[in-house]
C-alpha cells in the first residue's frame, strides 16, 4: 500500500515536481515518498507538513 505524505518547498525554493510536469506549489500537494522526493528532503528542498485543514464555510442546503 503506498502512502501520500503531503510536502511543501522549503519558504523561497522553487522544486520541480518531474511527476506533474510543474512545480511544487508553496501550498504544498500530496506525494509518495519515493527516491525522487526522499533526495528532495535529504537536500533541505522541501518539508514535511501536516495536512491543511479543510477551508471552513458555511454549508448552504440545497433546496428539494
């Protein structure tokens, strides 16, 4: 089973993401650790971070 470990770059870091063809955005995204991105925090590129909390808004009902 392969788990996602949600990263984000490192604050003025800019780090590919060769999965996405992108960037790594500075909010962060979901990755498998693999050699790529093991190397990445070995190298002090990116980190390790807590999942960012779901933005709270108010749940409208939708009408029947």
């Amino acid at each position: 089973m392969n788990t996602l470990t949600h990263i984000k770059p490192v604050e003025n870091r800019i780090v590919p993401d060769p999965y996405m063809n992108d960037a790594l955005p500075a909010e962060g995204r979901k990755v498998e650790l693999d050699q790529y991105w093991n190397r990445r925090l070995l190298d002090g590129d990116i980190t390790i971070v807590e999942e960012p909390a779901p933005k709270s808004g108010k749940a409208t009902k939708q009408p029947n």
